[in-house]
C-alpha cells in the first residue's frame, strides 16, 4: 500500500473518488474516515489539479461551490503543507496570512458575543446590539481581503491555465459577502427582538461566522502555497504595487517588502490606473484632493526647495489673502521688507536640517492667528520646501465643557456672513 500512496496518480484518482463519493451523497465523517486510512495527507497541489480536473470533466461548477465547504472539512488537516515556500514579511501573501489572523480573532469574538446572547438581559439588549453591529462592520472589512484575492492574484493564476478554484472560490466570496450583509441588515433593524435574534443565530450568523473561517482555511492549505509555486516574483511585486488601491482588511503591514533583483525603483506615489493620485496610505482623484484641502480649516500655502511659491489653498475664509499672481514668486517677496530676514533664517535653517519647525501667534483684528512653518523632507531627509500653516485659534480658545450632541453650524455661517 505504501508504494501507492507515495504515487501522485493513485492519490489524484483516489482523491477523486472520494471527492465524487460527497458529491453523491456520502456522509463527509464517512469519506473524511476513508481518506486518512487510505491517503493519510495529500500535498496542496495534487488538491487543486483534482478539483480542476472535476470541472474540466464535466462536474458542475455551481455543484463543486455548494459542496465546497464539504470538501474543505474532509481536507482540513490532511493536506500536506511540508513543500510550501517560505514567505517573506511584507510579500503579499504575508499580509494575507495577517489579515486571516484578524478575521479569526474578529469571527471568534461574534461567537463568543452570540453564544452569550441568552444570558442578556432587556434592559442591556441594546448596548448588546451595538456590539454586535460593532463586529460584524468590522468583518465586512474582508471584502478588500476578497477583493484583491480575485483582482490581483486570480488573474496570474488564470494565466497560468488554473481557472477553475478561482472560480470557485469568488464565488464563496459572493456568498459570504451576501451572508455578512445579512447579518447586518437584521441588527440594523429597528425593531429587531431578542427572539428575532435568537432564530436567527443557527440559520444565518454561526454559518456565516464559519464561512469566513473555513476561507481561511481553503486560503492558507490550498491557495496561498499554490500561488507560491506558480507566481513569479515579478507577478507578486505588481500585487503588491497595486494592493493599496484596493486597501487592507484589519491589518496595517508593518513591514516594506521588495523583492530583491527588480531594478523598478518607484516609490508607491504617482498616478493610477485610474487617473487617481496614489499616496502610500490611499488614492483620491483631483477633484477630491482639491475638495479636501479647501475644506481643512487653516490656510497652507506651499514653498517649493528653490523657495519658489509653488500652491495656496482656497478655503472660503483665508487668513492673509492670496491670489495667483504669487505662483513661481519667490518667497520673499511674499512678505514686507521688515520680515524678510526672519523668513531667509527659516529657510536657511530648515535647509540645513538645523530645523524643522517654527511656530508663531499674533494678535490682529481681535483675533488669535497661529502661524506655523515646517520643513518638507522626503524619506531620505532630503529637503523639498516648506509648509506655511495660518489658523484662526480664537473660537477654538473660548470653547468650554463639551459637546457630545449633533449639532451643524451650516446656518450659524451663512446666518454671521
């Protein structure tokens, strides 16, 4: 027997068999039972060429993504993970397997809070809701999780003729994603009962606290060590360029990770796919980057490292005016005569490293006005202009106490302008 189970052949077609045996209606104890006598473990890639092969034969794949968990609760500790790749801090994959540790700690949490549900009292029912609420906005994270799984990595795979569990598993993502919805419409409703809850817990939320689990599992047995083989290093570094248009799950990478032999040295700024603005920790377009920076409540102005005016922003209500005749002016001849020696030390100072910040207040008009300078310098220290920040601190000074109830000021603006 030995010598069979050590064949790629026999375990594929026996594999097979079992898998078929599910799907004709075998209990999953009963074939789970007859794999670990006859296989014991199943490397991770002979896993993926029989549940493609299946499909290419014929099997349905509606049919393959109904019993799919199935197949997954047959596998799970029988798949032989021994000849996976190392993964590397930071490589996609890594971040992955981060974010997998999260969910888990987050699904765990959901059940331990629902299987405590009958404990709650009425008077606590609610503030019980809003931890649940809580929880599972905080599953729907996953959808970025999912979302670069079929963008980015599934595509490499398609190109590498492996069409078939891709398939599949987006659509498990699509389930889930519906099942999490789900959830939340039912704790976001009004007059959701104790008992709405409660008749709800076996049909719709453990299942699809388990859903999520159980992806984890297909992830980290079968798809993740395939892709390991299959993707070049060049493939995973375009993964990882593109990750943070599509953004992270639960999980803040706390590594930078760069193959070693690309000679691409472009930073993670620039101009997407898109048209949008990609900064390291996120994209806008420049109708939005505009939108922001007009709506902060302070005034920049932006000096370039040849002190060159190069940006101001236009809020509704600016401090010192400006209009753009000052672009590509040298800044100081943005100022009167009497000043102009304060803003070349700065410059110098900042130029030189000696400083980075300079902070000023005035009195002007019956108003409190803070005037601050920083020095811009690129990761490397390289110095490339300064920031001028001016703000009317006289409202922010004369609050008092608290405000903790809505409360828009939209009328009070127009009703004072």
């Amino acid at each position: 027997m030995s010598e069979l189970i050590n064949n790629s052949k026999y375990r594929k077609e026996r594999l097979k068999e079992l898998i078929l045996k599910l799907h004709e209606g075998e209990s999953a104890e009963a074939v789970k039972k007859e794999l670990v006598e006859t296989l014991k473990i199943i490397p991770y890639g002979e896993v993926v060429e029989v549940e493609q092969e299946l499909m290419q034969e014929g099997l349905p794949e509606e049919e393959v993504l109904k019993l799919c968990d199935v197949h997954g609760s047959v596998l799970e500790g029988n798949v032989d993970l021994s000849g996976a790749k190392d993964i590397p801090a930071g490589h996609p994959v890594d971040v992955f397997k981060n974010e997998n540790i999260e969910l888990k700690k987050v699904a765990e949490k959901a059940k331990t809070l629902l299987k405590a549900l009958s404990a709650v009292d009425d008077s606590e029912f609610q503030q019980f809701i809003f931890g649940l609420q809580g929880v599972f906005n905080q599953l729907m994270d996953v959808d970025k999780h999912y979302l670069r799984k079929e963008y980015l990595v599934f595509p490499h795979l398609e190109k590498n003729e492996i069409t078939g569990p891709p398939k599949v598993m987006w659509g498990k993502h699509d389930e889930i994603r519906e099942q999490l919805k789900g959830c939340i419409e039912v704790l976001n409703s009004k007059d959701i009962t104790k008992t709405d809850l409660v008749d709800s817990l076996d049909l719709l939320f453990f299942p699809t606290l388990q859903a999520v689990i159980d992806m984890v599992q297909k992830e980290e047995e079968i798809l993740f060590p395939m892709s390991m083989d299959v993707l070049t290093k060049e493939d995973w570094w375009s993964i990882h360029k593109q990750t943070l248009e599509f953004g992270f799950c639960l999980y803040d990478p706390q590594v930078e990770w760069k193959p070693e032999g690309l000679t691409d040295d472009k930073d993670e700024t620039g101009v997407s796919s898109d048209g949008n603005i990609q900064l390291p920790s996120g994209s806008f377009s420049a109708k939005e980057i505009m939108a922001i920076l007009n709506s902060v409540p302070f005034d920049m102005t932006f000096v370039d490292k040849n002190d060159k005016v190069k940006y101001f922003t236009q809020g509704k209500e600016r401090i010192f005016v400006r209009n753009r005749s000052i672009i590509n002016r040298d800044v100081r001849l943005c100022h009167p005569p009497g000043s102009t020696h304060i803003v070349e030390k700065i410059l110098e100072d900042f130029k030189s490293g000696k400083a980075s910040h300079a902070p000023f207040w005035i009195q002007m008009k019956g108003k409190f006005i803070k005037i601050e300078y920083f020095a811009l310098r690129g990761e490397d220290g390289e110095y490339l202009g300064t920031l001028e920040v001016s703000q009317d601190l006289s409202e922010n000074r004369a609050l008092e106490g608290e405000r903790r109830i809505l409360e828009y000021t939209d009328d009070k603006e127009e009703n004072n302008g």
